[in-house]
C-alpha cells in the first residue's frame, strides 16, 4: 500500500490537493503519477476510488493477520489447557478404576464371608431346631416324671404354721379330725383316701378355719389341669366327666366317651353338644 500511496504524493502545498486543481503541476520526483494517467481522464473520485480500495485490501489483510495471530494464540492455548485437562481426566480415571478395583475385591471377599456365614447359620439353625425338639421332649419327660412322682403327694392350705405341724404323725391326726375318719391313716399309703373324702366333704375345716385338700401338682400341669375349669364348670351336674393325668378332659355322654387335651375343643364340643338340661 505505501507504494501505491507513494505514486500519487504531491511535490506542492497542501491547498494545490487535486481536489482543489488538477491544473497544478506534480513533481519531476520519479514517485509522482505520471503525466499520462491524469492526461488519460483519470478523475478524483477514481483516484479516491483506487486509494480506498487500496486502503481497505492492506487494512483487510492486517485485521486478517492479526485475527489469525490471535486465533492461533487462543487455540495453541485452549489446546494445551484441553491437553492437561485430558491428562487430569486420564489421572483420574486411573484412580478410579483403582479404587474400583479396590471395591470389587473387598466386594467378592464380603460376599464369601456372608457365603461361609450364611452356610454357618443354617447349620446352627439346624442345630438350634433340633436341640429345641429334643428340650420339648426332655421337658415334657420331666414334667411327666416330676407329676408322677408327686401323685402320692397332697397339699394341705389353710392350716395355721406352728411347731411340729408338718410331722407325720400331725398331718395325720389333721387328716382324721377334718374328714372324719375312725382310724389314723397312714401318710405314706392312704393319699387316694385322702383325696376321695376331701372331695366328698364340704366343707373342710381345721380348728373352726376352712382348709383345703388337693393333689400335689407341678405347676406346669396345674396350669394345664386349670385350663378345662370352664368347660367342667358347664358340665357340673349334666353329665359324668373327669380330669386325667395329667391334663385331660373325659366326657361320657349317651354311652360316648371322648377326651380332650384342647380346652378350646372342649368347650366347643360341651356348648355344640350337650344340653343345659340332662335329659
């Protein structure tokens, strides 16, 4: 561009420009336009025309350069920061795949601890189950040897506590006062008697106070006994009927007999059953 500037510079002032006159002479320099451009009809705006023109290509190819200076800068640099990024990001990814790794391990190793546990558990399960089976029978066994061993036993209550009133030869003269007997009985043969005639004497008094005899249960088995009292209190005074060791209900209805070892049962049998009215 400053080469073609340089073609139209004039040797003469500024007010001799070839807006105001193209009659004034250019310079003999070797720079000035030649005569025969002006002498061809070459006007000022054409002359303007060409240095705008001019102007505007060099202005054009400095914006362009210094764009791509500047683009070439901003790329180089986001190229670099997406360079480290990328390296952070492979960095870290590494990490996590360790730490994933890690997890997968301790993953696989809890899950054949819960494995091993888990087979554990249900071999004790197994076990509990089996020792839970075998205590019920072992407790029902006990039950049933302590029950028999205290069918011979009675319980005697209400009789006031004093010196020697637990002896043989007391309990035995209790025994013949309260239930009228004419003989002193013997305490270790005659608990059958004993029982028979406490029921059939109402009622029982020691010394002007009320005592009461009964067999000498577990308290298992009382508890058990003493379930069926509502279905014998319905069946008192209808029908024949008697608690067996050592706990169940025998009903005689019509020639029938049927034992019960659910009180539930019992009751639903006695209330579908039997009449309020003994017919």
């Amino acid at each position: 561009m400053a080469n073609k500037l340089r073609k139209y510079k004039y040797s003469g002032p500024a007010s001799a420009r070839p807006e105001a006159s193209l009659t004034q002479p250019f310079s003999a320099s070797s720079d000035s336009p030649p005569i025969s451009q002006l002498e061809s009809g070459m006007g000022t705006e054409d002359w303007k025309a060409d240095i705008l023109a001019s102007l505007r290509e060099d202005i054009s190819a400095v914006i362009k350069g210094e764009l791509k200076n500047a683009l070439s800068e901003d790329f180089n640099f986001l190229k670099n920061e997406l360079k480290e990024v990328k390296s952070e990001i492979a960095n870290n990814t590494a990490a996590i795949r360790s730490e994933v790794d890690n997890m997968k391990t301790a993953i696989r190793d809890v899950e054949e601890g819960l494995s091993t546990w888990l087979d554990e558990m249900t071999s004790l399960q197994a076990a509990v189950a089996q020792l839970k089976t075998e205590m019920a029978i072992l407790k029902e066994k006990n039950d049933d040897l302590e029950g028999r061993m205290r069918r011979c036993n009675v319980r005697i209550a209400g009789v006031p506590e004093e010196t020697g009133s637990s002896s043989t030869a007391a309990v035995s003269k209790l025994l013949k006062d309260v239930l009228k007997l004419e003989k002193d009985i013997l305490i270790d043969r005659s608990h059958r008697e004993v029982l028979r005639r406490a029921r059939g004497t109402r009622p029982l008094q020691y010394q002007g106070e009320p005592i009461s005899i009964f067999p000498d249960y577990t308290a298992n088995v009382a508890r058990a006994r003493n379930a069926f009292n509502g279905g014998r209190n319905l069946l008192r005074g209808r029908v024949r009927y008697g608690i067996m060791f050592p706990a169940r209900l025998r009903i005689s209805y019509k020639g029938d007999s049927k034992e019960f070892l659910d009180p539930e049962k019992a009751m639903a049998y006695v209330k579908s059953t039997i009449p309020e009215t003994n017919t």
